[in-house]
C-alpha cells in the first residue's frame, strides 16, 4: 500500500491529484494535512488531518508509520514579506523535515512561472532549497492552472495566454489534470 501525505490538498489542485491517482492505483491512502478540518472528499483512503504546520510531532503522530510521498501544495502571492515567507517557505520546510523523518520516496510541490516577482522568485529559492537535499524533488511550474469545472476570472485569460504561448512557453497555461498526471508521473518513477 502507499502513503502519500499533501500538505493542502483539498484545494483545487490537490483533488484533481487525489483523484487521478485513485485511479491509477485503488490502494492508495492520502492523509491530507490542513489548517481546517473539512473533508470534501467521499473515500474512506482520503484522510483530512487538521495540524499546526509548524508542529512537527503533532503530525508525525496523526500520519502513519510509513509514508512513501509527499507533496507540499500550500503556497500563493503574498503582499507582505513576512506573510510570503509563513505561506510558501515554511510548508517548504516542513515537508523537507517529514520527508527526512519519513525517508520519502520523493517529495513534490507546484512552483509558479506567473505571477508578482516576489512570489516567483520565492517559489525558484524554495525549489532549489528543495533540490539541494538528498530526497528527490518532482516540480510542475505552471502559469495558469484550468480545467476541471474551474470557471473563475483567471480561467478566462486561458485563450489569451494559449495564443501567448506560441511566442513564450512562460505564458503556456496547463489542464489541471496534466499537472496532477506529470507530477504523479515523476513522483512514482524509479530514481
């Protein structure tokens, strides 16, 4: 059986991720890792744990003994430095100490190509960090994420940046469900 842990998957990307990997493997057990207890999800193999992300013991004691992966999906635009640092770095770090604690298989996160400067230089300084270390690293950096029943008004630039593409692959936006594929894809190859 495996176990992978997400750091903030009952968002939009982390469903998509639980869901396509369900699929390719009824075994697998999730335990997701959030500031609040909800659990959208109907699958007796997807556990929503809530946890203080800067407690390390507090959730080594709510995951199981064994945990082949893990993914850190917090992270967005933040205005403030300090607040940039405790939504991006932070969540980083944890998960590089769980994966050591854990002797992970591979570790993954979602970077971001688009976006304020601050958070794109960021999320590059959090991925090397990440690299450095002796886990492997599996990384998707897209621009805009769509598809999947996302309607909102960053989907609607979705064409535009299609078009922008031809030009800059920075500007390439990405189908929820290839993210999820890629990133499950890297993860689960052999080193």
């Amino acid at each position: 059986m495996t176990n992978v842990v997400l750091l903030g998957g009952t968002g939009y990307i982390g469903r998509e991720i639980t869901r396509a990997w369900l699929k390719r493997d009824p075994q697998v057990s999730f335990f997701i890792i959030s500031r609040n207890n909800v659990n959208n999800f109907n699958n007796r193999q997807i556990q929503v744990i809530q946890a203080d992300l800067s407690n390390t013991a507090q959730m080594i004691g709510q995951l199981p003994k064994k945990v082949d992966y893990i993914i850190d999906l917090i992270g967005r635009p933040e205005k403030n430095k300090k607040e940039l640092i405790d939504i991006n770095v932070k969540p980083a770090q944890m998960m590089l100490q769980l994966a050591r604690h854990y002797q992970v298989s591979a570790m993954g996160i979602i970077g971001g190509k688009l976006g304020p400067k601050s958070f794109t230089d960021i999320k590059s300084e959090i991925i090397e960090m990440l690299q450095a270390s002796e886990i492997r690293l599996s990384v998707v950096e897209p621009t805009i994420v769509y598809g999947g029943g996302r309607k909102d008004n960053i989907t609607k630039m979705v064409p535009i940046l299609k078009f922008m593409s031809k030009f800059s692959k920075k500007f390439k936006p990405i189908k929820v469900s290839v993210l999820a594929n890629q990133l499950i894809d890297d993860l689960v190859r052999l080193p």
